[in-house]
C-alpha cells in the first residue's frame, strides 16, 4: 500500500507535532530583521536552560549533527594535535573519522557494544599521559547505533583531573538523559534539532563553555562556514554569519516552549518510561535479545537482535510495507544484524504499542509460532506499574 499511514519509530529524524509543522510554514522573513534577531535570541537564551549552562554560551549552526561534531573539531584543535576518543559505537567512530581527515594524531579506546565508556579505563589512559599531550577528549553522551547512554558526569570527573578539553555530542542525548554542561565541566557539547527536540534536520547547536574561547583563539585547523569566531560576532546583533535554516529556527522556536512547558525532567521521564516499557516488550518476545545492558540502556532508542532464523531486514520490511511502522536498522558493523525501536522525541505511548503490534503481526506472517499479545501486555503493564528497568526478566 502506497499512501499506508506511517509509525516513524526512528532515532532520528523524529516525529515532528503538527503546531512545530505549521510553525515551520509560515512565510520567509529578513534574516537581518528584528524578526529574526527575536527568533534567535529566544531559542538561544531557552537552550541555555536544556544545557543547563550559565555561563555557556550556545550558536545555532545551519547544518546536520555532523556538522555540529565537525565545528567542535575544527574551532578547537590544531594540526597535529592528540586527542583521545572514546568509542562506544557508530558516532564514536564518526568523531575519530573527523579527526583523522583533519591530520589530528587521534588515539580510539573502543569499549564493547552495549556497554557504557568505563571511567577507570580512561583514568588509567589519562595519567599515564604526563607530559599532558592529549590536548582534548571526545565522546558521545547517548550512542544512538548501540542504544547505549554515558555516565558522562563520571568520564567527566577523571577528565578534569588531567585537564584536557571535554568535547561531547549530545545530538541523540540532551533531553532523552541528564546533562549539566556546568555542573559537569563540559566544554563543547553539540546537539541537534532532528531527535529529542521533535523538529525537521537542518539545525544544530553547539554550546561552548568559558575557557574553551582559548583553544578557539589558538586553533589553527581550517574552518570558513563553521568559524565559531564569526558566529561569536555576529550572535551579538542577533544574527548568524550566514543564511540560516529561518523555517527549523520558526519550528524550534515553537518545541522549545512545548518543551519548557512540559518541564525538562518530565521530559526525561517520559523517554525514560517509554525505554522501559519497549525493553519490557523485547524481553516477551522468545529468542530475541537486548543489545544494550540495563545499566547504561538508552532512554532514546532500543537496539534488538532478533530470534535465530528472523532476517532483520526482511522483518523490518514486511513491518514497514505492510503495516507502516518505520524502525532503524544496524549501522556499521551492525548492519543487517539489529533493528532499533526509538521512543525518541515525539513519540507516545500508543505509538509503542502500535509498533509491537506490527512487530508481533509480521513474526506470524514470517512462519514464527508466537503467543500474540504477549509484548504489548508487557508493555502495558510496564507502563501502568511503571515498572523498575531491571525488576523483571
Ligand atoms: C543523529 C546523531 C548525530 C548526527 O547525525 P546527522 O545525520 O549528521 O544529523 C550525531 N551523533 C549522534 C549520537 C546522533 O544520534
């Protein structure tokens, strides 16, 4: 069926609320008016409080998440300079990408799929580091390929003893899962419009703490469209150096004060409980397997190994064709092997529900002998007993 209602059930680009759709339809204004300058300085003054930062400042950039992770890069470092990623997944190994295809001399520890970085094994990377070479360290709040979420505060902590500059890409992360870019001492931290913040792609940000303007007044990496000293100068009138992405700015002008008015920690309940309830209904359904371990299990997205004998692709298939219900599919090494359920952004309670329904409905459909029911069940249940993440098997 061609015109199939569809169940959008992907970390990324997310749901979009249709007061954020027709916000973003309204006609094109001056890029160097009071209009716009309004525009601006409204969503940069409210993002401060989802960073979590007074002292912060944060640009909004004209670009994809990647091009946030691109701009931390290139304002910061210089060539040759070392820096240490700390790889959990797929983005992990994007920011070692981005370095390595900017001469960085870049050092990859890569933690196992599904677990979290560990704090000890960077503080024992980061003293053996005395003559402070590492200049600084990158990593991914939430890891959207794996569905893994960092105890960031932590890894943060063991940083801040040595010294060198916190770079974080929270695209996946800020607002699914705590972050306290001052509290925590984070310096750069990027994140995006497309995923928890329920807008089209085509915005990401970047928040900056105080000492990091040093780096960027030493960096020596070439930069033009990304210049964060360019930025710095023209955020002072309310303008970007560029064109920016005027029809995003009116759509996330609108999700940010329904975000507000939901509450930041209710926010992060809400993914919180919708992550439970989908674990609960992956452990009901025989043979299939949680990629992610319950303690560092995302509160954005559920990667699943399916039963033995179940084609990931081919089930993700028969669910999108026939009963409208998009999931992600592996990225990386992991394509092909692993589907992944978001409960990222704009998505409820029924939108979960639906999707097991079609997960279940495509099993049958597929030869598999299965009680049907049973994960959409454990879902409700979970959801109405707000059921502990571990509490059941
Ligand atoms: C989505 C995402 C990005 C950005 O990807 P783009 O396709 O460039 O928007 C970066 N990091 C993480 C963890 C993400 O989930």
């Amino acid at each position: 069926m061609k015109n199939i209602k569809k169940y959008l059930m992907i970390p990324g680009p997310t749901q979009v609320p249709t007061e954020v759709a027709l916000a973003s339809a309204m006609p094109m204004i001056n890029h160097r008016s009071k209009d716009f300058k309004d525009v601006l300085l409204n969503i940069t003054t409210k993002m401060k409080k989802f960073y979590k930062t007074e002292k912060g400042e944060i640009f909004v950039l004209t670009s994809s998440g990647t091009g946030g992770m691109e701009t931390a890069i290139v304002n910061t470092l210089s060539p040759n300079d070392k820096v240490l990623v700390l790889s959990i997944g797929n983005f992990g190994e994007r920011f070692a990408k981005i370095c390595k295809s900017y001469g960085l001399d870049t050092e990859t520890i890569d933690f196992e799929y599904g677990s979290a970085i560990d704090p000890k094994v960077v503080d024992e990377r980061l003293s053996k580091d005395k003559n402070k070479e590492i200049k600084a360290v990158l990593m991914q709040h939430n890891e959207t390929s794996t569905g893994v979420v960092n105890n960031i505060e932590a890894v943060a902590k063991v940083i801040k003893k040595h010294g060198a500059l916190i770079i974080v890409d929270a695209v996946s992360g800020l607002l699914s899962a705590d972050l306290r870019m001052d509290e925590w001492g984070l310096d750069v931290v990027v994140s995006g419009s497309q995923k928890a913040f329920m807008v089209p792609p085509g915005i990401a940000f970047i928040g900056i703490s105080e000492r990091t303007w040093d780096y960027i007044e030493k960096s020596k990496l070439p930069k033009f469209y990304y210049d964060l000293k360019q930025y710095k100068k023209f955020v002072a009138n309310g303008e970007t150096p560029w064109t920016p992405a005027i029809s995003v700015c009116f759509g996330l002008n609108k999700a940010i004060d329904m975000l507000l008015e939901e509450g930041i920690e209710n926010v992060i309940k809400r993914h919180e409980e919708l992550r439970n309830a989908t674990r609960a209904g992956v452990r009901a359904l025989d043979g299939f397997k949680l990629l992610a371990k319950d303690e560092c299990a995302s509160r954005a997205v559920t990667s699943v190994y399916p039963k033995e004998g179940v084609d990931a692709e081919e089930f993700r298939k028969i669910v999108r064709e026939k009963y409208g219900v998009v999931l992600a599919g592996g990225q990386g090494s992991l394509k092909g092997k692993i589907f992944r359920i978001s409960h990222l952004g704009y998505i409820d309670q029924l939108d979960t529900i639906a999707a097991f329904a079609a997960i279940e409905m495509a099993l049958v459909e597929m030869g598999q002998k299965i009680e049907l029911g049973k994960s959409i069940s454990a879902i409700q249940e979970s959801l109405l007993n707000k059921v502990a993440i571990s509490s059941k098997s």
